[in-house]
C-alpha cells in the first residue's frame, strides 16, 4: 500500500514536471511568433505612419492607437491595387478615416480601388472640383458605395479624446487659383508628439493657417517643391524630421534643391521615398523611431 502511495506521488511529481514542461514550451512558442515583431498589447497603443513608396504620389497609411486606420491620399491610379494589398497585409480591411487632400491625379488616382476593395467610414475631401476622369470616376464610385463626403476645411476635428486628438487646419479660404492650396492639411496629436501633413499645400495656404503647428514629424509640402515650405513656416513648425513623397527622377525635380538645403540648414532629419523606400514613422506618445528602407507598393503596368 505503501509503495503504492510513493509510487503515485512520484507520477504526480513527474506529471507535474511534464506540465510545467508544456507550459514553459508553449510560452516560449508563444513568444518567439512575436519575436522581432511588436506585442499586440504594445500595438493597440503604438501610432504607426507610412509614407508610401508610391513612385510620383502621394498616400500614406496611418495605424491609430486606437486600433482604426486613416489614409491620406492614395497616388496614381497604378498603385490602387498595391495599396490595398499593403494596407491588407498589414492586417486591415477598413479605412476608418479616408482624406483625398485634393482632386490631383497624384493623390485621388488609386482611391477608386480602395473605396472598391476596403470598407471606408468616413470620407473627408475639401470643397474643390475638377473635370478630369478620375476624379468624376472617383465621385461615382463614392455614391455607388453609398459614402458621403465630409467637407475638410480648417477648423474641423477628425477624432479626439484624451491621447490622440486629429484636426484638420487647412483649406483656410473658400476660393484659390491653385488647386494645390485646398489641400486638407492634417495634424495628429498623440501624446507629447505631432505629426503634420500636407498634402500639396503651398506657401500661401501656410501662410493662411493660424492653429497651432509644432510637429515632429512634417510631411512636406507638394512633394518637398519650392512652392512649399517656406523658412517662416518651418520655423513655426519646428520639425525634427521631414519627408517627401516624390518618385525616382520625376519630370518636376521633386524634391526641388532649395527645399532641401533650407531642411539641412535647420538641422532638419530628411527622409525621401524614391531613394530610402517607404517610410514608417512609430511613436507610443513619447518615444518616436523612423525607419527606412521598407517595402514598396506594387505598381501596375
Ligand atoms: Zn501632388
């Protein structure tokens, strides 16, 4: 009987180790599917901007801490398919936040395909027309999936509680002679950092916003142009770095020489996607990390 009992603590004993074993072993697995990559737990409070690599464009995919996302833009027409692929492959079908900063075909040209391909919120465009195809195409696919438009304008908030807050500060006019200055200019708070995008929004639309600018992180203006970006804006911007959505040897010399020597001479970190790829910018409210060197958005032929 006696031996019986020993003999049974010592299985107990020895099922307990093999447990213990398990346990340990699928923590480990656990662990190391993560490995290199971040927790979810520190996803659901990471903002995490990319600046596409998107050839002569612009668009940038945006992961809030809340677990929503936002695009800015969407290039031209031949990137709509790899966009939406990105933007899957990082784990999302919804665009919570879609803005189309204005009606060039630079910014509106692949967002036909990503109303067609994802589930879209909210829809923020400023009030600008134009008579070109994409962007009438782009009109009719809005109202084929029932979406309404919201007017961007200065003025207006996109989201905001405690953390985060996401305002728009321009089209500050009504009328321009340009279509570039009624780009939505767009500024996320998280935390102790901002970050400011611009859309192709020149020096007279900076000029024109009065809200506050401070951000770390500036997407320059039309492509990093001297039409944009003047020193006084700058200033009151104050970046720690700037980055410029422009394709490998555009036709427009994107970004323009003065654009970068003003960045250079304010000690300003410069990021370009048609020689350093996609950019992603992550911050937890606090700490900011940029990264290059990312993939790329498919072109089609
Ligand atoms: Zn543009």
């Amino acid at each position: 009987m006696k031996r019986k009992l020993k003999f049974k603590s010592a299985f107990c004993v020895i099922l307990a180790i093999v447990t213990a074993m398990l346990f340990c072993s699928c923590n480990f697995n656990f662990d190391s599917l993560y490995e290199g990559t971040q927790s979810l737990e520190s996803k659901e409070s990471t903002l995490t901007v990319h600046y596409l690599d998107v050839g002569q464009g612009d668009s940038i995919f945006i992961e809030l801490p809340t677990n929503e996302t936002m695009l800015i833009d969407a290039s031209v027409n031949a990137y709509g398919n790899g966009i939406v692929q990105y933007i899957e492959e990082q784990g999302y079908n919804r665009i919570d936040y879609l803005v189309a900063t204005h009606p060039h075909a630079d910014h509106i040209g692949g967002m036909r395909k990503v109303i067609k391909s994802l589930e879209i919120g909210k829809i923020y465009m400023p009030k600008a027309t134009s008579n070109t195809n994409t962007y009438k195409k782009l009109l009719t696919e809005i109202k084929n999936e029932g979406l309404k438009i919201n007017t961007a304008k200065a003025g207006e908030t996109i989201y905001e509680d405690e953390d985060l807050g996401i305002y728009l500060l321009a089209p500050n006019s009504e009328k321009y002679d340009d279509l570039n200055n009624y780009s939505a200019v767009i500024r996320i708070v998280y935390g102790s950092r901002a970050f400011l995008f611009m859309g192709d929004a020149e020096k007279l639309s900076e000029k024109e916003i009065t809200a506050d600018i401070k951000a770390d992180v500036l997407k320059l203006g039309h492509h990093g142009s001297s039409t944009s970006t003047s020193k006084e804006f700058l200033e009151r911007v104050q970046p720690i770095a700037a980055v410029a959505s422009c394709g490998e040897n555009n036709d427009y010399g994107h970004p323009h020489k003065e654009t970068v020597e003003l960045l250079e001479k304010e000690g300003i970190e410069f990021y370009r996607t048609d020689t350093m790829g996609t950019i992603i910018a992550t911050s937890d409210g606090n700490f900011l990390n940029i990264t290059k060197d990312n993939p790329s958005v498919e072109k089609e032929d």
